[in-house]
C-alpha cells in the first residue's frame, strides 16, 4: 500500500503518528505529493483523490481512501498493535465523537484562520480568503482548547483511558496552531500536560 502524502503537514502526520502506533511504518511506501508546487490540485492527482487533498491511501487494488479518519480506521483494521479506534460499540462512537471535535473545532478551525487570515502558503495557492472568516475560526479554535481542557480535567486522555484516534487529531492539531501562532493559554494546565505525555510516546517523536 502507498502513503500519498507531504511529511509534516496537520493531517499527513495524523496517519503517520497512526502507522507508528501500530508499529507499521516501514510497511506502506510514502510517496511525496509536491503541495507547495500545487501537485495536489492537479488532474493526474484528482484522478486518483477528488479531494484534492494528502493524505490519500492507495492500497494494492487500486483503491484509494481519502480523509484522515477512514484513513486511521483502516490502518487500525489491517495492522496488529493496540487499537486506535475503540474496541466497543460505546468506545468507538466516543473515540469518533471526539477525534471529530477535535477535527472541527481545532484542526480545521485553525486551518481555517491559517489559509484565510494569515499569508498561509503564499499567494499562490491562497486565492481566495476571507480574514473576517479565519478570525472568527481562530477564537472557535481557542474555545475547543477551552473545551478539551475541562474534558482532561477528569480523564486520561481525550476519550477515556487509553491513547486513541482523538488524541492524534488533538495532537496534530495543536502542532497545526503552533505553526499558525495560536498558543494554547497558559492557564489550561490539563491540555497543556497532556500535551507533554503525549509528545512523550515515540510515535509523536517522544
């Protein structure tokens, strides 16, 4: 199976943190997909991914999934190692409720004040923004930081006991507000230490 992909982007490094959970890195090929020169936008690309987006999983078929949760969900199907997306009915709605919270809320949110309220990936690729738009994404980002501060109040991680799909996607989409400057605020010291046990384990370069 092939990664289609551009290493150290929000969602790329979701399914990179996944294979590297489940201990299967060096079992797919990662092939670079050239976002800054537009690569991803072009008809040979969509050919194969309509999203135009990384990454997408091509598989030895020739089927090719896109999106980072179908994504993670087949890696966690197909490989061996500790399960990411819920081994119950109830874990697996909770681990999906808030890996999608957490997509929404942070990782888009701050993507969205990224490529509309900020020089994102230049003027190139960012025709079309809307600043009053991504500002308004950046305070809903700050709010879902609010948000999964009071929920590690009283768990382990975001969705119970264990590391799961919803930690990569909080995880990644923190990375993704570092790099746009919205710092996590000092006083959420749950986030904030969960954050540090997280970029402990190896698979998130711990």
């Amino acid at each position: 199976m092939k990664i289609h992909d551009i290493e150290g982007f929000p969602n790329p490094t979701r399914v990179r943190i996944a294979l590297a959970e489940k201990g299967a890195s060096d079992l797919v090929e990662f092939v670079a997909v050239d976002v800054m020169g537009g690569e991803h936008r072009t008809d040979a690309y969509r050919a194969k991914n309509p999203d135009a987006s990384v990454p997408c999983l091509e598989l030895d078929d020739g089927t090719v999934l896109s999106q980072c949760t179908a994504i993670t969900e087949y890696i966690d199907g197909h490989f061996e190692g500790p399960a990411l997306c819920g081994r119950t009915p109830k874990s697996r709605a909770t681990i999906h409720m808030m890996s999608r919270r957490a997509e929404a809320g942070l990782l888009d949110a701050v993507g969205a004040y990224f490529h509309h309220a900020t020089p994102g990936l230049g003027p190139a690729l960012e025709t079309d923004q809307n600043e009053t738009w991504g500002q308004r994404q950046r305070l809903h980002a700050l709010e879902t930081m609010r948000y999964l501060d009071q929920v590690l109040s009283s768990e382990e991680y975001l969705a119970g006991d264990t590391f799961s799909m919803a930690d990569i996607t909080a995880f990644a989409g923190l990375a993704f507000a570092d790099l746009a400057k919205v710092e996590i605020p000092l006083e959420l010291t749950h986030l904030l230490a969960w954050r540090a046990k997280v970029a402990a384990r190896p698979s998130c370069g711990g």
